[in-house]
C-alpha cells in the first residue's frame, strides 16, 4: 500500500470587491522515491495546474461578465471544484477518480468524473482489458450485468433511469469509465447518459481478473 496525501491549489476571485470565482483543486501525491510515482505525481500536479489556469482566464472572465451585467445582489459567485477518492491501493496497483464540480448559475452545478488505474511497476494506466476479459461476448455480458442492475433497482425507486435507458447503457459506454475496489471494479456512466440529473454519477459493479 502506497502512502497517498492531498494538494491543493485554491483562490478566491475577485471583481470590484466583490467575489465573483471561488475554486479548490485537489489533487494526489504518492510518497515514494520511485520513478513511477515522480511520473505520477507531475500527471496530476500538470492537470491540476490546467484546471487553475481555466479558472483563472476563461472561467473568471465568465464570471466577470456575468457579475458585471447582472443587478442581483449579492453576487452568485461561480464554483470549480475537484477533488479525488482512492477506491484501491494494493499490490503495486492504484485507482482513483477525480470529480470536477463547475457552478456557473442556474439551479444546480454539472459533475464530471474521470478515473484512471495506475500500474505502479510499470507507471503506466491499467485499461479496462487487464482487469476484465474484453471480447464481444463478455462486453455484452457486461453490459447485460449493468441492465439487470438498473432493473433491480427501479422496482424499489422508478423513475430513476430514463425510459429509454437500454439503448443509453450501451451507447453511452465508454470503457475508460472504470475504476476498481477491492473485491471488484465499477463501471460509471457521467451524469445524465442514462439517467437526470437527481440520480447523480450512476455507479454499476463488475468482476475483476488479474488482480489482488
């Protein structure tokens, strides 16, 4: 098990005094010498120093824009969050997701979620083929497991899955949607691909191979 702490890269903006942009990056740092990890931890610290340099031009002058037009007072600043969760840390194997929340207005803010799998030996990203047989037929298989899920779970909440959600499941896959846990791996679908907004990141579970 790798011994993982946060960073963070954090500001709050301002326009004629009045706070316009508010954001909080988190991001992992592994504690290890090894070069794996040194490659690692630039991956996110370069990601997370993308995400600031978004707020700090594009997204600030958004809302810039917006608290200037606007007459309402005081001001609905805008937000862009992201923080991370580990899900496993054995074996030389990491995984981990990011969510990235942005406010811009409106009712609610939009989540985005990414993932990625590291193979602390190696330094590179696991895919979803080194922990489950990816072939045609267990592709189906996989996405049948996921349809039978949702099954299950609409007879207690229905309502939580749009109608057509058989067709959205497998259009909407996308097998760099993965993360893994300790006894199996989750596939994710981003928020509404198959379901509105109040059901949040729909999270499905699978088998996993090839790890301990």
């Amino acid at each position: 098990m790798q011994n993982i702490y946060r960073k963070s890269l954090e500001a709050t903006m301002y326009y004629d005094d009045i706070p316009v942009l508010k954001y909080k990056i988190y991001y992992p740092c592994i504690v290890s010498r090894s070069e794996s990890a040194k490659n690692i931890n630039n991956f996110y610290y370069l990601n997370a120093k993308a995400s600031e340099d978004y707020c700090r031009t594009v997204l600030y002058q958004m809302a810039r824009e917006n608290a200037k037009d606007s007459t309402d007072r005081p001001f609905n600043n805008y937000e862009f969050m992201v923080d991370f969760t580990v899900t496993y840390n054995q074996c030389c194997i990491i995984s981990l997701y990011m969510d990235t929340y942005t406010y811009t207005g409106g009712a609610h803010g939009n989540t985005i979620r990414k993932s990625n799998t590291w193979n602390l030996k190696t330094g590179k990203l696991m895919q979803l083929g080194d922990v489950y047989p990816l072939t045609p037929d267990s592709l189906i298989d996989l996405q049948e497991c996921i349809q039978q899920q949702i099954s299950e779970r609409l007879q207690g909440d229905p309502g939580i899955y749009f109608d057509n959600y058989k067709f959205l499941l497998r259009d909407n896959f996308n097998a760099s949607n993965f993360f893994l846990q300790p006894l199996n791996g989750i596939i994710y679908y981003q928020q509404y691909d198959i379901a509105p907004y109040s059901t949040g990141i729909p999270e499905f579970y699978f088998p996993i191979c090839n790890v301990c």
